[in-house]
C-alpha cells in the first residue's frame, strides 16, 4: 500500500521550458492530457506545463516526466498528484536539501538529473511509481524575464511527449501595455502539416498563440515521428515604442523600467578584435573565425575605427593604430585575415594589454571604445596567473569602456573569460563548435554594433531596493531594464530619471508614471511586478557574486538565498525537495554551470549511501586503471543495490543519453577484474601522495571518451599541464612548452622526468612514474592515464590509488552477485576497452558501483582546478 511505502525525496535544480514524458515502448502507458499554458506580462513569462497519464497495466510500473526549460529560467513550483494525493515541492537552501537526502537514502539509486541540452536549454527528469489501472498528474512551473535582442522578444517552448496525445493544447497570452508592434512564430513545431495547429489572434495591447495539434497533425512535422511532436516553438515579438522616456509600469508598490530609446543618432565606435591564433585554433575553428572576421568587417561604417590583433606565444599587430574603415583600409585588412593561421601557445594578457594600448594611444571623442576577445584555450605563455591577468587588464582599462570576452568551444576556461568581462564591464559568451559557428560570432558583433548611448546612469527619487542602474553602453535592438520598490506607497505618481552621453553630449530623459493606475495588471497577475523584481535581483546578486570576496561576497550570497527561499526560486544556491511516495530512491538534481552538460552534482546520475562499509586504509600492489567511454542508454546499469532494482526508465532507448569514463581494478587472485563508472562532466583528483606531494586530476567533457586535460603537480613549484592539444611544464623558473607528434622529447631536473613520444608521455616525479597515452577514436582526441611506478610503502588516495579490494562470486541468484567486505552487491559483466595499451584490448569486468569499491560518494574525489 502507498500509505505503508517508504518516502523518497527528489531534490531538483534550476531547470527549462519543454516538456516530455517518456516511457519504454512496451508498457501501456497513455498520456491523455499536455497543456503548455505560458502567461506573458510585460515581458515576464510564467510558464506551467501539466500532464496527465494513466497507468494501464493491471501491475504498477515506473513513469518518466521530463522537461526543458531556457536556462535564465527559475523553476518556482513542482507538483504531483497520484491517486488524489498531492505533493508539492519546497524549496530550501541547498547544504539543507542535501542534508535531508543524504539522511533519508540508505539505499537505491539517483535518478533525477538536470544537463544542458544545446546552446539554450537545460533538461530535467523524474519519476514515479505508479499503481495499475492508476493516474499521475506532473505539473511544472517556470519563470523567466525574456531579454530583448535584435529588436525582439523570443520566448521559446519545447515539446517532446515521447507519444501522439488525444489532449494535447499549447497556449501563449502575451500582455504588454504599449501594444504589440510584431508577432511571428517560428520552429520545427511550425512546420509541415503542424503550421495549420496555429492559431494567432492580435488585440491592441494583447496576443494569443494557440497550438491544439490533432494525434496525426503530431506525427507530420520536420522532427516528428511515430513518437509524436518533437521540437521548438519560437514566439518572437516586440513592443510598441512611442516614449523616448521608456516604459514604467507600478503595481502594489515594485515597478519596471524598460529603456530602449530608437530615435538616437548611432555612435561611430572604436573596435579592437583579438584574436587568438594559437595550434588549438587549428582546422574549422581558424576557417570559422577568418569567414566571420570578413562579413563583420563588411559591416563596419565607415565613420568607425578598426584594429586586428592575433595572437599566440607572441601578440601580432595588423597595423600599430587604429583605422578608419574606409573601403582601402577594409580591402587590406580582409587580406590579412584571410592569411591568419595557427600555431604557438597563447599568450592572453599581452595580447588584452596590447588591445587596450591601442585604444587608449588613439582616443576620439564623441565615441564608444569595445575590445572583443576571441580565445578557445587557457593561457599557456607569457603571464599564466588567472588573477594577475585579470588585474593587469582591469587596471589598464580604468572602466573606460568595456571588453567583450568570445569562448571558443569546452576546452575553454570561461569561468576566467566570465570574470574578467564582468571586471570589466561586459559579457562573456561562448561560440560553440558546429557549422555555425562563423555565423554565431558575426551574431553576436551585430549585438553590438550600433552603441547609441554611453555612461548611462537612471534615477528614481522615492525607489529603493533598486537593481543595476549604471550601464556603460546601451546599442540599438537592446533593452535596459531596472525594477525596484517604491518607498512611500502613498505618493501619486513616481518619477524616472536618465542621464546619458549622446556622441560627446550630455542627454536626459525624465518621466512621471501615476502609482496607483493598476488597470493595465490583470488581478491574477498581480504579483508578477513583485516576483520580476526578485527574479532580476537574484540574476544580478549571483553574477556579482563572481566578483566579489570575503565578507561582501557573503553578505551577497546571503541576500540571494533569502530571496530565493522566500520566492520559492530554485537557483544554483537552492534546491527543491519533494516528498513522494515511492521506496528506497533518492533523487537530486541541480542547476548546471554554465558549459557543463551534466549536473553540477555526480549524485545527479547515482548515488547511494554507503556509509555504513567499513573504510580501511591498507593499500596492496593493485592499481586502478581508466579503460572506457560508457554511454548508460547502452549498457544497462546492474540492479546491485541489494533487493532494489534501479528505476525502469533508466532503461528506455529513446532518452538522452549521457556518458560515463569507466576505470577498471584488477583483483588479486581474480582472473576478472571490477570495474565502476562515473559520469562526465568532471574533474577528479586521480592520483595523490601527501607525503611526497604529488598529484594529478584529470578534466572529462561532455559526451567524450577520457579526459580533455590532466594536471600532474610535485612539491611546490612543478606543475604539467597535459591537453589533447599540448603540454606545458613550469618549474618555477623555466616554462617548457611541447606538441604531440613531435620527435622524441626528453627533459629532465630536479627529480623530474619527462619523456615525450609520438602519443605517449612518461612521467616520473620523485617515486612515481604514470603514463599518459593520447588516443584518437571518431576524429576526436583524449587522454587516458595510468600508473605505471611507485613503491609499496606509498599510501595513495585518489580514484587511481584505490587498492585492498576483494571480492567473491556467490551462487544461488539468477543476477549474478558479489560478496565484498562482507556486503552483497549486484552486479552486471561487462565488455570494455583498456585503453591503457594503444592496442586497446577488450576484457571482461563486472560492473559495480563507484560507492562499494570506493567507500565513499563521488563528489569526495572532485576538485574545483586542476
């Protein structure tokens, strides 16, 4: 009976707007019923997506609710009802939430995970038992602030239901108080016999777009099939603008101010592009950047100055000052990035300081100054210290105006390229590798490449709680939002103030907005101004938050986890808890970081407690080593748990699949080796000797075999940095930098041995020696190590160092079973790689959990830097 099964709590992230249900094939599983309802006020979108399905087998079996959601959205509500039954998520901060679960799994499997799925969405999934002939009602709710570029609104939905619904009904009720100026909707959900779906209906200051496609219109579009709708509404929009002065709107004292003024004279600007050219840069990148190098300087006026730096171990400069973009100085310029080519390291602060000297020798007034970086890499020459670097520009630029920071692809540090942009005033933004790419950065020049005004500065006398109100730049098609609370509730009308620069001219804008005018609100939405401005202030505390240190970041991170508890946001600080009623599982999930596909977490995946296997410490001959990719959907996990299996869906084909590094452990006296998985991303410490200090991490991407990146480090000053790319060594006083594929190199010093082959390095520091072998499977690159060398009295921890493992095959079971440590575990053989050898030969492992072998949850081995 459900009243007598034990609860399960599912701690969910921050998530996005799209939904699907997914259930394997054969089971009889009817979704009766989607609605995707998305609200719309003055720019603030509330989105809920509810499904109803019914259980039709005469046994209970597991359902899957899936949805995305844009990643600026906050995920406020989260609710399932079963059997009449209703359970409501809670949102709580995150230590607290992790507490919670960690006390309530003895046992099972994780299973709600969040990842980013593209360049703008993030998806979530859960799921529930459900008794036969049974019903589930899943209902998700969503908030986000669309954000105006280009001149336009994009609110966008997806829907994927895994099956034709007989119910199914999409609605959008766009509300903006200065009327609609356009409205078009686009997608794969628009296309083929779908677009007939459509409906769009326009008032004055009101749209509605309805979307109620037949069970056979839901198989007949561009990426539909047999499983019904799979794919994107795009709603696209924008408003009236008739006041220079911008939009204020007040309700129950919180207002919005939206600036966009269009009838402004453009400012001639003075760009600098950097660009790295460094061997990472090679193939389609490099082609990428010199096509949309071309089109962006075809788009230059001529009134604008220009200057081209590339760069690698040295900074080059296209020409010393800058140039007026006149039809002779573009043709010259376009030959010369029409002859870029990679090669070298990358040396980003010279390069950034050069920029920026350029700027500063040649000032023009009445003009807007943009430094725009482009790197796919970490600094690897010259200055390497991230904090130097960014204090070295910072001082430079003096906020005089801002930079602009492009990251290339993964192998990117964009936390360092998010810092220092926002140190300096603008935004980082990350160019990902596919077809598009040219097309991606010519996209975001055209951002900004109208500026219309500088220094602008707004002011509301009578506000309080105010969000950002300094801005450097304001470009056409862009839009200025602040929102705050109105101090003394009792005044009539509420005044605005901005003060900016106009081409080397003082401008002011100055409005009077009455406060008690509340007819433009409809009543069930007379919170939203409220929840808008904790939604806006949340957004910016966080990104602050990357800035700041010590007591002021604290006191930040305080603030935003107030209000997000009291707004029931779930952001990178909270959690959603969800009582349910279903045994032995524990699902957590949280908000992805910016570039990682996986769950910030690796419980996201799996998890269980195994807290109660005694830890020893005594460390044998044995040695872990990394042998596979391991993609879940394709090799279904054992159930090990004890008596628990794990959760049907993790078996269901038409998922998203994720991928896992697999590590083998050989047993002695076993002829079959174990083996356990975890989920990339990652980044692990591998391998540590405190008493020597030595150790080495390893970095894993998304959807690839091995690591992208290790990093051996010895005493206090050697340090190796290992990518697919090159390796570079410091030992203090020397840099040593090295390409794959060069002929044998050799470097030696200080206890310190470095032998560099066609595709493998030895490394010897102090007592240990590992092995570092360079593999090349589907075109693309990674690393795989192993340890090779140390002695028997070394106490090693790590994932590499796990050693002191046994096991005993037991009888007596259909699923074959493992004694360890006096624990039955479940288990599951298996065929992998050993990717140890460049031979790579196969062997067979029995797959076990990373928490029986290790003793200990995956999240005690990750490291926040190589």
């Amino acid at each position: 009976m459900m009243d007598r099964a034990a609860l399960r709590l599912i701690l969910l992230g921050v998530f996005l707007i799209s939904a699907s249900l997914g259930v394997k094939k054969k089971q009889n599983v009817d979704i009766y019923s989607f609605y995707i309802n998305s609200t719309v006020t003055s720019r603030y979108a509330t989105t809920v997506i509810t499904s109803r399905v019914a259980n039709t087998l005469n046994e209970s079996q597991e359902i899957q609710f899936e949805v995305k959601i844009p990643k600026n959205a906050f995920i406020s509500k989260f609710r399932m009802t079963i059997e009449g039954k209703t359970y409501d998520g809670v949102v709580k901060e995150k230590e607290e939430a992790q507490q919670q679960y960690n006390q309530a799994v003895s046992r099972g499997q994780s299973a709600g995970l969040v990842k980013s799925v593209g360049r703008t969405l993030e998806d979530f999934k859960t799921s529930v038992t459900v008794a036969a002939f049974s019903k589930v009602t899943f209902e998700l709710t969503y908030e986000e602030l669309l954000k105006r570029r280009l001149g336009k609104y994009e609110l966008l939905i997806n829907a994927q239901p895994m099956q034709p619904v007989a119910d199914f009904k999409m609605d959008v009720h766009i509300q903006e108080k200065p009327g609609i100026s356009f409205l078009e909707v686009k997608g794969d959900l628009s296309t083929g016999d779908l677009a007939n779906a459509i409906k769009t209906t326009r008032a004055d200051k009101d749209a509605w777009v309805t979307f109620y496609p037949t069970r056979d219109q839901q198989t007949k579009c561009k990426s539909c099939g047999e499983n019904g709708l799979n794919g994107d509404m795009l709603v696209t929009y924008d408003v009236n603008r008739q006041n220079p002065n911008g939009e204020i709107m007040v309700s129950k004292g919180y207002f919005v101010h939206y600036f966009a003024p269009s009838n402004v004279p453009r400012i001639s600007k003075n760009v600098v592009f950097i660009i790295d050219q460094s061997g990472s840069m090679s193939g389609q990148k490099i082609k990428q950047t010199r096509l949309a190098l071309l089109r962006i300087l075809s788009d230059l006026d001529e009134d604008d100055h220009f200057g081209l730096i590339t760069f690698d171990s040295e900074v080059n400069l296209w020409k010393r000052e800058l140039l007026k973009a006149t039809e002779e100085n573009l043709k010259n310029a376009k030959s010369f990035v029409k002859e870029i080519r990679d090669r070298g390291a990358t040396d980003i602060n010279a390069a950034v300081l050069a920029g920026v000297d350029m700027i500063k020798r040649h000032p023009r007034e009445g003009t807007a100054s943009i430094l725009i970086l482009l790197t796919d890499g970490d600094p690897t020459t010259g200055e390497t210290n991230i904090e130097k670097i960014m204090a070295n520009v910072k001082e430079a630029i003096g906020t005089k105006f801002p930079l602009y920071c492009l990251g290339f692809g993964y192998d990117v540090n964009f936390d360092f390229l998010i810092k220092m942009s926002l140190e300096n005033s603008g935004v980082a933004r990350r160019i990902y590798e596919d077809s598009d790419a040219d097309l991606q950065l010519q996209g975001f020049y055209e951002e900004v490449a109208v500026p219309l005004l500088t220094d602008i500065q707004l002011k509301y006398p009578g506000g309080s709680n105010l969000t950002k109100t300094s801005f450097s730049l304001y470009f056409n098609g862009s839009e200025i939002v602040v929102s705050g609370q109105i101090t003394d509730n009792s005044v009539e009308s509420f005044t605005t103030e901005v003060i900016a620069v106009s081409k080397g001219s003082n401008v002011t804008y100055q409005d009077n907005t009455m406060t008690k005018d509340t007819s433009d609100v409809p009543p069930e939405n007379e919170d939203f101004m409220q929840r808008l401005w904790a939604h806006l202030t949340v957004k910016q505390l966080l990104d602050r938050q990357v800035l700041l240190k010590g007591q002021e970041k604290e006191d930040e991170k305080k603030e935003s986890l107030k209000l997000s508890l009291k707004y029931q946001f779930v952001t990178p600080l909270t959690s959603m808890v969800v009582t349910k009623p279903q045994e032995g599982d524990v699902e957590v999930a949280n908000k992805p970081k910016e570039g990682e596909r996986g769950g910030e977490s690796t419980a996201d995946y799996y998890d269980s407690d195994l807290s109660h296997y005694p830890v020893q410490h005594s460390l044998q001959a044995a040695k872990i080593i990394a042998v596979d990719d391991f993609d879940l959907y394709d090799h279904p996990l054992p159930t090990y748990m004890y008596d628990h299996p794990l959760p049907t869906y993790l078996y269901d084909h038409p998922l998203p699949t994720f991928h896992s590094n697999r590590f083998l452990l050989p047993v002695v006296g076993q002829s079959k080796p174990l083996c356990f998985d975890v989920p990339v991303p990652h980044k692990l410490r591998l391998l540590q000797d405190s008493a020597s200090e030595f150790s080495m991490n390893g970095e894993s991407l998304s959807e690839q075999n091995g690591f992208h990146q290790i990093a051996i480090h010895y005493k206090t000053n050697h340090h190796l940095i290992i990518s697919t790319k090159s390796i570079s060594y410091h030992n203090g006083q020397d840099n040593v930098e090295i390409l794959w594929g060069q002929e044998l190199t050799q470097h030696n010093t200080d206890g310190v041995s470095l032998v560099v082959l066609e595709n493998e390095m030895n490394v010897t520091m102090g007592n240990i020696g590992v092995v570092i072998i360079s593999h090349k499977k589907d075109g693309v690159m990674f690393l795989w190590p192993a340890i090779w060398e140390y002695p028997k009295d070394v106490n090693l921890t790590g994932v590499l160092g796990k050693s002191d493992i046994s096991y005993v095959k037991t009888n007596g079971s259909q699923t074959p079973t493992l004694k360890m440590k006096d624990k039955e575990v479940k288990t599951y053989l298996e065929t992998v790689s050993d990717y140890r050898l460049h031979s790579t030969p196969t062997r067979e492992c029995w797959l076990v959990p990373f928490q029986a072998v290790m003793e200990a949850e995956i999240s005690d081995f990750t490291v926040t830097q190589l």
